[in-house]
C-alpha cells in the first residue's frame, strides 16, 4: 500500500538542526592533501589569482647523483579550504573575489533587499533566526538601461561585445595545463621533462584544443555558445570556471535533503567534501525543509558555482500539487534564487504536450523529477507548460543576474530500452529551438542530457545534440550503460561518461553507488566525485587535451621508480591508495623497498625490468633493436663470465 | 634500501596453515542467491544436465488483476556450491561432470601416477600429508597412437573432425539467451514479453551473433580457431564454457598468494567467492610457498577453468634466479601443471631478444611478470627464450591434455604512454606467428592484451589483434584508460574493458581496487568481478548479443513498479542494493511504497510518470502524439471538472 506520509530514516545522524550560531567546517575539508600546498598564479591584475594546487615529489635515486622531479601543478576545485592561510567560518561565508571586477564593470546595481516575495517572507520570519546565514549585503541585479529596459550583465553578453571579463582571464590560467607544465619551477631536466611530456595525439571528433588557452579564446569560445561560464553577480565568492567541449571535461556532484531525510548542515559538509575531490560544480537539488536557508548556506560557502532546478521548490510552494503550479510562483522562485546567487537553473521546458504519449510504452516512463511534473502539469491543463510559454520572461530574468540555463532533459530514457526514442529526440530538438531563444537574449546555456544508453548509442547523442543544439555545451548524467547493477550505478555510468566525454560532453553529471536507492552520504559522494574525474580525466587523454597526460606520466613515472609516496599523493585520493598499500605491507620501510606486496621481491617486474633498462642503458642497447642487438652479445659473454651479478643493484 | 627477504604481512589473517582434514567450504559461498534457484535444462543425453540460475519475481499489482512477470534464466557460473541439492565437501572436491564423456571418445589413457619429477615428489613427501588434498585416481593423458605418436584429445581437434562433443553442446544451451528466455515457463503475456523482449540492433564490428546458438555453430567457430574451449581433460568437475567474440563476453579473476602474504584456505575462498559474483575462468597466479598443493585444492573444487602461468613456478624451482630458468625445468613444470587439470597456460613465448632494447625508453619498462622475467633471462643468454625455441614441444604437451594457450603480452604497456608502442605492437606480430603454429598442432590459443591503454587507443589494440592473430580469442587485462587513480583501478580499466569487449574482446581479465597496491581480499575480488560483469554485459548489449537486454528490461520494469525485492534479485550484486537501499529505508513496509528516499512521496518521478502512463492508457493516447492529441483536450476538459483527482491512484 503506498504510504501516504513521509518517513522518517531509521537513523538520523544528526539529533538537533544546524545552527547559525555554532556552524562549524568540516575539518576533514580544510586538511590540505598530503604532498601538496596552494599555490596562486597571478594575472595581468593584482586580484587575479588563480589557484592550484602543487604536488611536491621526491627526487628519483640513480646509482649516480639523485635526479629532481619538479612538483606537478594540478586544477583545484577545493577552493579556500586546502589554503592554510585562509581561516574559514562558514558563519561568515568565502571572501568575495569577483566583487572589484563586478563593480568596475559598472552595470550593476544593489536592490534594497530581495525582490521575490518568498524571500522578503523568509527574510522576515522570526522564527527562522537560528537557521539563517547573516548575509550582511543586499542583493545585487543589473542596472536598467536609460530607455528603462533591463540591463544585461551575462558573460556572453560581454563576449559578443569584444570584452575579455578578469573571469575569461582567471579561466584561461586555469585551464592552461601546458602552460603550467612549462613554467619556471615546473620543468625537470630534459631526460625527465621527455618522460613528462610525453602525449598521444588524441581524437578530438572535431574538439578545438589549442596548446595555449589565450583569454581571447575563452572569450571567442563563450561568444559563440560553444561554452559558459556560470556566474551569478550575486555569487561572487566562485572562483570562474568554464563549461565546455573546447575546454577540460567538467563534473558535477549532486546533493539535497529529501523529504525524508538529511540536514542543512550534512548538505553543507557534502558540498565541502565534493570540492575537495574535484567537483567543478554543486547542484542542490533539495526537496526537504528549509530549501532556501540550506541554498544561502551552500552558496555563500561555495568556491563553485551552485545549480539548481527551482521547480523542485516552486512544487513544495504549492504543496506538492503539480497541477497546481503557476507561472507566478514559479517566476517568484527564479527571482528568489538568483538573488541568492544560484548559478544555474534546470529547466525543463522542453516537454512539450505532445510529446508526453510518446513516453506511455516506454519501459520506465519519465523518470526525471522536472519532467515528470511538467508532464503531469500539461496533460492536466492541456496546454504547454509555463515554462515554454514564458521562455522569454525567464531569459529576461537570467540576463539580469547571469543565470546560465542548463536546459533539462524531462524525458530522458530511464533504461536502456527507452534509450534514443522518439520522445528524447523530439524534446532534444526542443532543447535547439530554445537554445537560439536563450542567445538571443545573451544568456548562456547548457543542454542536459540521459541517462540510459547502451555504449553503441552514446555516441548519437552526442552527434544529435551538436547538431540541433548549434554546439551549446552538453552536460550529461552519466550515460548508465547497463540497468543491471543497482549499487554500481557510479560505474555503469562511468564507463558512458568517459565515452561521451571524449566524444565532446563539456560536463558530465556524477551518479553514486546509491542510485536508484537512497541518498548519498560523504562515503557516497567522494567515491561518485573521484569515479567522474576518472571519466573526465580519461576523455581528456582521449581527445588529446594540451598537458593532460603529464599527470598520469609523473605518477607512472614514480610507480616505476617505487616513490611510492608520490605515487599515492599524485593520484586522485590518496588517502585510500596509501591505506590499501599499508594493509599488507605498513612499515615504513615497505614504502622505500623496490618492490611491494603483489610479488614479493623475487618476482618484482619493475625491478626486473629496472635492471634490463639500466644495462641496455649501460651498454649503448637504447632504442631501435636490430641495430643495437649486433653489439650485445660480445658484452653478455663478458658479463656471464664477471659472474651471476650481471644486472647492477640499485 | 632495497630488502632482501620476503616481510611479514603484520596481520596473517590465518594463524595456522590449511589443513586437508578440517578444510571447510565458506558458508557465504554455499547460500542461494536471494530469490534464486539453481535449474538444469537438459541436453540430448542425460547426463548432459546445464546449470542456469532462475530468479522468480513477484507479480505487477494493476487495478484490475495482478499480472505475472515470467522468472528471468541467468548465465551461472557458480557451479554446485549454489545448488542446495549438492552437498559440497572440499576434501572430496566436486563431480566429475565430463568423465563420461572423456571416457566415451576412447582416446584417453590413466597414467599410473604423476610423470612429472615434481609432480611424483610432491606426492611422494610425507610432510606435505598435512596440506595435500587427497585425490583418488591418477592424471589421464592422450593415448599413444599406433605409430607410437602422442594422440591428440584438443576441443579443436575434434572440431576440425567434425565431431560435435557434449562440451560443445553444452555450451550451445549455456550461451543461448534468446532461447532459454522464450522456453516454456520463462515466457510472460504478449504486453509483459513486449517490455522484456525489446532489444536494440546492436553495432558487433563484424562479430556474427545468431539468433540461435546451435552445437554445429559452437564446432565451427572452435574450428575456425575464432573461440575456444578450455577444457583440460584432467579437470573434468568443470562446466564446459566458451571464449570467442562470437559469444558472450567472459570475465576472469585472479588470485594467487605471493610469497608476502595469503593461505591455501583463503585462496580456495577466493575461488569460489569469485565464481558466486560471476568469474568464467579463475587464474591462479600464486608465487609463494606450496603452489603446487594450493592449485590442487583449487582445481578439484573449481566448476570453472582455471589458468596459470606456470613460469611462475618454474622461477621458484630455480630459487627465483631468471637466468638459471631451463627448458627443463620449464617442460616438468608444464607436465606437473597440465596432470592436475590446468585448463590454460599463459605462456610469455613472444618476448623476443630483440624487442627487449625497445623497451629500454618506456616509461614504466616491461611491467608484466612474465615478460620480464624473460627479457632478463634472453639478456643474460643473448639467445631467444626457451618458450620460443621449444614452443612446439610445448604443443605437444598441451594437445595431450587439452590445455589451451593463453599467450602473454610479456610487453605489454604498463602506462598509458607506453601503449600502442613498437615492442608491444612487435610481440604482437609474434603471437600471431605463435598462433598459427599451435593451430598446427591442433592446439587452442586466445590471446593477451594489455594493459593502460588512453579511450581513442583501445580499437587499435582490438584491430591489431583480429588481423595479426587470424581473430584468435582476444583476452585482455582491463585496459586501464588513465593511471591516476591507484585505488581504483578497477574503474579506469572497466572502462577500457567495457569497450574493448564490445569492440571484440572475448575475455576481460579483471582488476581490483588494490592493483598496483596490494593483493586483494575477499571484498576486493567481489569489487572486482562485479566491475567486470558491468563491463562485460554493457559488450554484450552493445554488440547486440541475442537476448542481452532482458534482464535490463526485467530489471527496469521492476524498478518502474516499485518491485524493490525484484529488482535487488535482477542486480549483478542483490545483497550490495538491498543493504543500500534500507539505510535510508529499512522497514519492510518502504518496499513496497511507491517511493523511496531520494525524493519521497511527492516528488517520485517514476509515481508520476506511472500516472501519466495511466493516463494515456485509459484515454487511448498511447503511441504517436499528433494523431491522439486531438482527442485529447476534451478529456482533459472533462477530468478537469470532475475535480483534482484525475489521475488514477494505484
């Protein structure tokens, strides 16, 4: 029988409610990772400081003098929290980085308060004191023009002016992995620098990837829609970021209380701890209590920008009565959460009505939340939503703020079997035409995608999106490539991830091992972030992206040479490959032997293959074989009768 | 400083060693899966009896009357330890399933006991009595014909005879899908099979997949050399299986102690852990003490193929010294190895002299053990290895026993700027040279790959392969699409292996978290073997394997009618879902709720999407949407003034 009434978790983990007052960090957050410290690259202005992260590695021992490896600079997501020499207080939120740039464009202005009614009211009720962040600033929205029209204050906007913002600056240093290989302190020697520079060329399917990310080019790329950069003037603590295929493979990490479970303060550790291992943006995607106190929260915490899908809340506004909805509410919510400073908003406003009878013989029906609504809200009006009928209205209200739009994909397949199906296609050509709507007004977009695909299928989407979509950048869950693993779904999906990623997704969506099951605790979201920056890393190897392989050849690199602290500080979580390493071999000692717990000592490959490295080096045998092998058994005969020491120990 | 001894695991998980009179089968690899039966669907004779694992599920619960949803026949390859009806004893070991019909072909002969030196002092050492399983009969070869010449009892030598064997036949019922799912019993109504029988056109890359998997089509593609049959005539408790890219994707799981860590028990745990979650072959990889003992107990428990690679051993007959390795040695060990039943050897017969040198400015050298140690003893000889010379005294052995071969990328790439290289692509070539010789004397071969291979490198591997090696069985480790997450290795290489199997691999061997790291345990070999299975089936999916997708569509059905227990029992990991899942909800009662904990009652998607389905059933509005819509304002008009509730409450 269904239950009527929401129930509570069996466990809640935390008794009392957050409170204003006593908002702590999450220490586990701010610990900077082993190996590694902050460091900012400075741009063509004081105030632009691009942070990265440095992993500092051991010199390789030779036989002769020790050989330095340079540290290795990686992008950082994790904000303030991993720079020691920032204090934070979630009471008080993350410094306001991007305010100078904002104001010196000069385009904007304060309002007396938030605008929306349903923030005034929250602003006002008493009653929500000990769960409110104190903001101490008003928020602040695009000045209109003199003939009285809404200002715009888009990236885009600027973009197709010739304007390159400090952000496309702070992006470019960001995104220059090459670049920052090269640069002073980061190089080794040239025997080591061939070993790290070492790259495949890759298979792009059409991907522009130049070998210095200029400003010029952020800029051209935002111009032309092939990129966003999600920045909301009312979030001025996100450190600028780009969406795109020309561009490093993003990720996105999901998270929100429910109805039944989860609090303000787990939703704001959950936040912490994804940016610590790598997600480029958060979507909240709460459905519970206390919605806007736990977005405020998140987003004056959040060096990445915040999504969200503000259906979610417009719905708990009419008590859960989808066809109760109106454009009036839902319009109130926009404006409500942009003055927050959301960075994104989903909107599903390509369900179209009749579209819905095409999902009746699908398998899994419409499994996405938004769509699912809307479904209900056009078939029970008969008309086409709100969300269509007022596109433009919407697009007046982002352009005030700079809100990109991540155009939802409400009819995504749930399954495999309803993968690539006339419904998905149909409101995917939808997500084109709204596309074109959304530049016309210079507001930036994305375009969501599924879902459930089979491998063969993946690439399709991507190829359909491209072309009805004019190349805005896509961004997609997952694709799960098989429905047969509830409690794997981070893998399933990881596997389309990294598929679709190479095929040119700017942005994939993560999936934990609880989907289709339950909510994500901490555990959850750190095994969900590091499976996605595997995919996203993955396809940047594949389509040849300037500098990516660096990484994966300094770690194999210090593999080879048994540095095996490096190894585990130069991969995606250390913490657990050092704890895996340490369950069968904890001395420290085991950390400096030349070999480890898989062979033992006798059968160690790498030492092995160490010493056949060291005595074909030794005997001029580098390169080309036929040519050198002439030469190599006179010198065997002589080593054989030198006696069994023939391979030199380390 | 390098260590010269073996350390000490710190925490020996067992104090004292195995012991033939109290070895006990784990309990957790006896219990039936949840809601799972073991069948047997019989052959043309008898005794020819194939295990299947049935999972029964609940009916759809409509308005009207339930409706039954059909029991759903999976690939099993856990062998009697899931049939309540066997009692298992591990000193006995398991039925010899195929003795009949090795006996009733007429070409065998019982040897009087071990011809192995080795083999007979093993037997023959009374302080071993401790650890020695106790068989009862002695090892079985081909019998001599009557010019003196060793007989010939290879899989492939029949099917190139035309001989159609009961092992062929058995595979037949084993890999047909299609069929099985469309038997009496397994069939649902026209609507239900409608849902489940649904499947995309898969893209095979020229893999031929019939509809129907008849004998004759097993003996021709073994024929072809296109696939093989693992079947060592001295292993006949196992359940013959097939590896080609013709049929279902196979997985295979190492185990193996070292001389580091690890007991006999817990590696016959392993085993048949590993089989429970789904490995189709289990490789036996150990390097540490009593290997001959441990391979033993494993074989005569083991319902699956097992491989080896005996130059392991061999190193330790030769104190671990690779330059004191002789054809000698190496031969008794193949004997010993292949008269207790080994199904495949994996054989490094293709690291030539003269590809040594061009390893020499690899990144990470030569990583596979088997290789390296090659590479040192060619280096040392300054000749060819004795795999090589000697390679067809080593088909001479196999084709008396059925031993396949399984021939080692010794050069494979050990990082990803290492693949696709010149010594990996030059082994390569001589694997193919190896091949046909082998074909030559009738014996099976599939073949090795790598290794760390970035996304847009992996066809060629594949490509290579087919045309290099005449499409022998590709059988690959991973690949491993970026080496920086040492932790989760697993995830890097599922990803390679997912799309290395659709594009033709046969068999994905897989990796554990702990590669590169440590040696795996029981969770990690279940990690494992489950990442692999996701891998495997998503090949079979996207290849378009007949009858793939229906347990996806099982399972998304269930999951669409909110059948929680179903769709636990449908996962690749019930038990992982289920745990999962009743965190967040544990009473009985939310599994049967038509939501669950990630968006509560209000919000389900899938509750919504039921009623919109509802909907458009009651009012006719199923299929194509233009021609319905027009019937469909004045509905919605009417339902509208019937009040609120105009969807159907289930």
């Amino acid at each position: 029988m269904p239950l009527d009434q929401p129930v509570s978790a069996s466990k809640p983990r935390h008794s009392a409610h957050f409170l204003a007052e006593t908002a702590q960090v999450d220490q586990a957050a701010v610990t900077p990772l082993p190996g590694s410290r902050k460091v900012y690259v400075k741009g063509s202005r004081d105030d632009l400081r691009v942070p990265f992260r440095e992993i500092s590695l051991s010199a390789t021992r030779t036989s002769g003098a020790d050989e330095a490896n340079p540290p290795l600079l990686v992008y950082d997501t994790s904000g303030p929290y991993t720079d020691p020499q920032v204090e934070v207080d979630l009471r008080r939120g993350l410094a306001e980085l991007r305010r100078p740039w904002i104001e010196e464009r000069d385009d904007t202005e304060w309002l007396d308060g938030p605008t929306s009614d349903y923030g005034r009211r929250r602003a006002n009720d008493p009653t929500l004191a000990p769960l409110r962040f104190e903001l101490t600033r008003t928020p602040r929205r695009a000045r209109r023009g003199a003939d009285g029209r809404a200002g715009n204050v888009t990236q885009l906007h600027y973009a197709r002016r010739g304007i390159i913002t400090p952000e496309m600056e702070f992006i470019a240093i960001r995104e220059n992995q090459r670049r920052q290989a090269l640069a002073d302190g980061y190089r080794g020697s040239d025997e080591v620098e061939r070993i790290l520079g070492h790259q495949h060329p890759g298979q792009g399917f059409g991907a522009r990837l130049p070998e210095e990310i200029t400003p010029e080019f952020v800029r051209q790329e935002v111009a032309a829609g092939r990129a966003i950069i999600p920045a909301n003037i009312n979030h001025p603590e996100a450190e600028p970021m780009i969406i795109g295929r020309n561009f490093l493979v993003k990720i996105n990490g999901n998270l929100g209380n429910s109805a039944v479970t989860s609090s303000i303060e787990q939703e704001v550790e959950k936040m912490t701890w994804g940016i610590r291992w790598g997600a480029d943006t958060i979507m909240d995607l709460s459905t519970g209590q206390n919605i806007h106190e736990t977005r405020e929260w998140i987003i004056r915490n959040s060096p990445v920008p915040i999504g969200t899908v503000p259906l979610y809340q417009a719905l708990e506004k009419v008590k859960g009565v989808a066809e109760d909805l109106t454009w009036e509410v839902f319009r109130d919510t926009l404006i409500e959460q942009a003055e927050q400073g959301v960075d994104y908003f989903t909107i599903h406003a390509g369900v179209l009505l009749r579209y819905v009878p095409l999902t009746a013989n699908r398998v899994t029906g419409i499994v996405s939340r938004g769509g699912s609504i809307m479904a209900k809200w056009c078939l029970y009006h008969h008309q086409e939503s709100f969300l269509y009928t007022h596109f433009e209205e919407i697009c007046e209200i982002c352009k005030q703020y700079d809100v990109a739009f991540s155009l939802g994909d409400g009819l995504r397949p749930g399954s495999v079997a309803d993968a690539n199906d006339e419904a998905q296609m149909a409101e995917l050509k939808t997500l084109g035409e709204l596309t074109r709507i959304a530049w016309k007004h210079d507001v930036q977009v994305m375009i969501e995608g599924p879902g459930h695909v089979p491998m063969h299928l993946v690439k399709e989407n991507m190829d359909k999106q491209l072309e009805y979509c004019d190349e805005a950048p896509f961004y997609t869950l997952g694709p799960l490539v098989t429905d047969i693993a509830p409690g794997y779904d981070h893998i399933t999906s990881g596997i389309g991830a990294a598929m679709i990623g190479w095929y040119g997704c700017a942005m994939l969506c993560y999936v934990t091992p609880k989907e289709h099951l339950g909510l994500p605790d901490k555990d959850d979201v750190k095994t969900g972030i590091i499976t996605y920056k595997i995919a996203a890393h993955a396809a940047d190897l594949a389509k040849g992206h300037p500098g990516a392989q660096r990484r994966d050849n300094a770690l194999s690199k210090a593999r080879f040479e048994f540095r095996w602290e490096d190894q585990f500080n130069l991969g995606l979580d250390p913490d657990t490959a050092r704890a895996y390493h340490d369950e069968t071999l904890p001395k420290d000692s085991a950390k400096v032997a030349h070999f480890c717990s898989m062979c033992g000592p006798k059968f160690c490959s790498m030492k092995i293959s160490q010493e056949v490295r060291d005595y074909a080096r030794d005997n001029g045998l580098e390169g080309d074989g036929d040519a050198v092998m002439a030469g190599m058994e006179e010198r065997a005969r002589v080593f054989r009768e030198q006696g069994a020491e023939l391979y030199k120990e380390v």
